[in-house]
C-alpha cells in the first residue's frame, strides 16, 4: 500500500481525494550579508502567508542525533500543496526577496510532499 501511495502522490499530489501537505526545507549555511538578510527575514513572512505557507521552524537550537550533517541555521515551511510552494517561489511579490536572500546568504533548499493535509 505505501508504495501505490507514493506513486499517486508523485502523479497526482493526492491519496485519494486528499492533497498532499509539502515541506519546504532550508539550510542557511552561511550568511554574507548581515544587514540584507534581516531585511530578507522582515520581509518574507508575508510572502509566505499569501501563498498559504506557515513556518514550523525558523532557526531554532539544532541538535544532531546521528550522522554528520552539522546545520547552522534551519528553517521549515509548511504548505497546503506542492503546487502552494511552487506558487510562491514563482510569486512575483518573492521575487526581489529571493534576490535579495540569494546576495546575502548561502543556502540549501528542498520540497518534500508529506502525509495528507487534515
């Protein structure tokens, strides 16, 4: 059943008739420009609430349990949809934003569809 699921996930971003929630994941691993990137930081919550993203994490303590990923900074994403996420990183009003963070930070980012949205 897991994989039957995962494949209408990948074809449809469904199980069933329910969406599939997505995660976007990001690694901010170092930051160049102290300055822009707390502009970028002020700035982007209201980007993210238009296209119906949340945050679940934005920078908190990290704490490696196993394996040698060492993170300086994490920040997590959630949205209704893949289609939500992508939405948002084509958003125009992001655009300048994504610029913007792209100059003063480097980073690390992914989209992973979760579990059906509740």
């Amino acid at each position: 059943m897991r994989l039957a699921a995962r494949v209408i996930a990948l074809t449809g971003n469904t199980i069933g008739d329910q969406k599939l929630a997505a995660f976007l994941i990001v690694e901010i691993t170092e930051v160049h420009d102290e300055q822009t990137y707390a502009q970028y930081r002020e700035r982007v919550p209201l980007t993210l609430a238009a296209n119906g993203g949340a945050y679940l994490v934005r920078g908190g303590r990290v704490e490696v349990l196993e394996g040698s990923w060492q993170p300086k900074r994490v920040v997590v994403v959630r949205f209704d949809s893949a289609e939500a996420a992508r939405n948002w990183w084509d958003d125009p009003g992001y655009s300048e934003l994504k610029a913007m963070r792209q100059r003063s930070s480097t980073t690390n980012m992914i989209l992973v569809e979760g579990i059906p949205n509740a």
